[in-house]
C-alpha cells in the first residue's frame, strides 16, 4: 500500500482533508494562511486570515474580513487571491489560486449570527482598519454586521509540495475539471 503522498489521489484527498480540519479546529495549522492579494496600486499584500468553510465538493474556501479594510478595496480593482498554507506535521505546502465575490448585508446575515461575541470584535472598527492615528491605541471596537463581509474564493488552482525525503509536486486546476498532474518540484 503507498503513502498518501505517492499518488495524485493520495495527496488531492489529503490537502482537502487539511483545508476541512483547519475550518473544523482553531489550533489547525490550515486554520491560518497567509493570503496575497494585489493593491490597487500594483503591489503585492499578504496578511494571514481564518479559513472559514473548506467547501470540497465546490472548491471553495471562506474567510470574514472588515468591509472596510484595505483588502477589499484591492479585490474590488483584483478580485483574485493566493492562499499559503504549510502543514508542518505532514511537510505538506498547498497553494491555491482563487477569485473572489466579496459578501455583505443580507446574504452574510446567517453566518454572522454564528460569529461568536469576541470574535465580532473585528468587525465595526473607528476609524477603519489601516487609518493612521495618533498613538497605539486610539481606536474603538464597536462590533457591526456592517463591517462583516465574506470573501467567497472559488477556487481555480491548487498546487500542492510534500516536502519529504524524496521532494513532490503536484498541480490540480478547474481547467483540467481538477484531474491532477505531476510537476518537477
């Protein structure tokens, strides 16, 4: 019998298996990736979020943010991501490419009713996250579902690296209907 790792299927199954868990526990190093984004200025961003839902069957990963981060002005010019992530434990890097809808009002309505009370502290800040102020702490937290958005990233890439003995990589695209190839790592 091989190691996850040695197939396509082995390592499809396994990253997904890690996106769900992240989502499913806090202290899950999937729960934390960094995500990139491109400024509308042209630079690249990266900041770390929470993943949400890892949604398998649609190929889709969720992150809350702040409506009014900077962020959100820059999906607005480039509504693409890339997400890092790094699985110490099993030496598993996934990388995933994504566009993006950003989810507000209404249609969030239910899942902020799940945010739990200090997590909603993140969302409703005076003034809006990166406006300069005039010492550490001159900012108020007052929590708002308007602030609350949803980053829905549907999926396009996914790159997966098991850094092993023996190094492999391996690409899976929306393209290819997510049928895997081998690539030189």
């Amino acid at each position: 019998m091989s190691e996850w790792f040695e197939t396509l299927d082995g390592l499809y199954t396994m990253a997904w298996d890690q996106l769900e868990q992240g989502v499913a526990d806090s202290s899950h190093p999937a729960r934390h990736p960094s995500l990139a984004t491109i400024s509308q200025s042209g630079w690249p961003e990266a900041r770390m979020v929470a993943i949400r839902c890892a949604d398998r069957a649609a190929h889709v990963l969720d992150a809350h943010t702040d409506i009014f981060s900077d962020k959100i002005a820059s999906l607005k010019a480039h509504p693409r991501v890339a997400f890092h992530f790094w699985i110490e434990e099993l030496r598993l890097q996934i990388r995933v490419q994504a566009s993006v809808e950003i989810l507000t009002g209404s249609d969030v309505a239910h899942l902020w009713a799940k945010v739990p009370q200090p997590s909603r502290q993140s969302y409703g800040i005076t003034p809006a996250p990166g406006v300069p102020i005039p010492d550490a702490l001159a900012y108020v937290k007052d929590p708002d579902q308007v602030s609350f958005a949803v980053l829905r990233c549907a999926i396009e890439h996914i790159d997966l690296v098991h850094l092993g003995q023996v190094h492999r990589r391996a690409r899976f695209t929306k393209a290819r209907d997510w049928i895997g190839e081998w690539l030189s790592p």
